[in-house]
C-alpha cells in the first residue's frame, strides 16, 4: 500500500512539473505589436508584476495590454523612458500565465522606438 501511495504521489509531481515547464518554457504564438505607449506600471498586492498598454488605434478596443517579466531589466527601462512614444514590441504568447509573471499572457521580449 505504501509503495502504491508514492507512485501515485510521484506521478503527480511529474505532472504538475511538466504542466509548468510547457506552461512557462513553450509560447503559444510569437509576435510583434506597434502603438503609443499608453502605461507602464508596476502593480500587484503579493506579486508585483510590470503591466502595459499601448494604443493601435483611436478606440479604447484596438488597446493591446501585455506583461513584462521582473528579469527584463532592459525592456523595463526602455519602456520607462519612452511612456507616451510609438514603439515597436517583440512578444510571445504563452497558453496561461501564473499570478507571479503577469496579468497577461503577452511577454514583452524586445522593444523599439518607431516614428
């Protein structure tokens, strides 16, 4: 009965280990978006996380809100510094997202400043 109580234990542990590596480590899709930058922000209660929009158009429905990941520095300052701008951004898009990364599933990997 023991070792039947570990097998099951382990292979649930396997399990959530590979939901969370094909969550995490396979995008959905990858992409590019142009906008103004509207915000950026550091938001949250337990997990802080970096949220951002920008506009693709002049309703609030072509508004495209993606996530930033604490680990791009980078991308954070970029984005910091060019609130209000056009920019071009590089993301990818995972099936889910965890509480700990973003709201979205848009993270943002490079960004450019356009005309």
């Amino acid at each position: 009965m023991k070792k039947i109580l570990i097998g099951v234990f382990t292979v649930i542990l396997i399990g959530i280990g590979l939901y969370f590596t094909v969550v995490y480590y396979l995008p959905y899709s990858e992409g590019y978006r142009a906008g103004k930058l509207v915000k950026i922000s550091h938001k949250g209660i337990i997990f802080k996380t970096w949220e951002g929009e920008i506009s693709q158009g002049v309703s609030n429905a072509q508004v495209f809100t993606f996530s930033v990941e604490d680990k791009e520095k980078e991308v954070i300052k970029f984005l910091q510094k060019h609130q209000g701008e056009y920019v071009k951004l590089t993301y990818k898009e995972r099936f889910r997202t965890f509480p700990w990364l973003g709201d979205t599933k848009y993270f943002i990997t490079q960004v450019e400043k356009t005309e």
